[in-house]
C-alpha cells in the first residue's frame, strides 16, 4: 500500500539522526518503515477517535522496542537525541492524520527505550 496523504509522504522520517554516524542507516531505514506501516494503517484503519489510533501506536512503538536490541548490537542505542526525533515522527503523524490533539504520552506509552 502507499501513501496517499501528501504531507506524509513527503516527510523525511528521523531525518535529523542519519547525518549522525552513531546511528547506522540501514537501522534508521527499519525505524523509517515502522513510522510508515504506522502511517499505512492509519490510512487502512482510519481510528475513529484517539483510543483507536493509540492502539495503532502502540504497535508501532513495540516494533521500535524491538529495534532497539538492533541498535545495542550495532553499538548504538535509542537515546536522547533518537528518542526526541522518534517522538516528533509519531506527533507529526498524528497530527498529519487529524490528530493534533494526541497525547504523546500515551501515543507511545509502551516505549521502553
């Protein structure tokens, strides 16, 4: 499935960490394509209200839970600086499918990194 809402798919997802050597690409390109299933489902599922699309973020933050053993084995991390861009990704999704008003927060509740 593509993209079909403009501003989504010509976003730059964790655009500011790929200058950063510390974060591998091909990592980076794993998290880039979670933030886009997310966006796919989105569009799929179309939430009703924000309970339905905190769901979908939820998935979408256990698939970065996941990653995160990746980046410590490349001898990287989720930190500070990933885990700010991450969230801006998620609220910019969010708002770019009606949701300006998610808290972000419970968008990614599950997070663990």
């Amino acid at each position: 499935m593509s993209i079909t809402n403009q501003q989504v798919a010509g976003h730059a997802f964790l655009r500011a960490l790929y200058p950063d050597e510390y974060f591998p690409d091909p990592l980076l390109d794993k998290g880039r394509d979670i933030l886009l299933r997310l966006c796919e489902r989105i569009e799929a599922e179309r939430p009703a209200d924000l309970a339905a699309l905190y769901v979908l973020g939820e998935a979408a933050t256990e698939e970065f839970n996941r990653l995160q053993e990746e980046f410590w084995a490349a001898g990287s991390e989720i930190e500070t600086m990933a885990r700010d861009e991450i969230a801006r990704d998620f609220q910019f999704v969010a708002s770019a499918y009606g949701f300006a008003d998610a808290d972000l927060e419970e968008l990614l509740a599950e997070r663990d990194w």
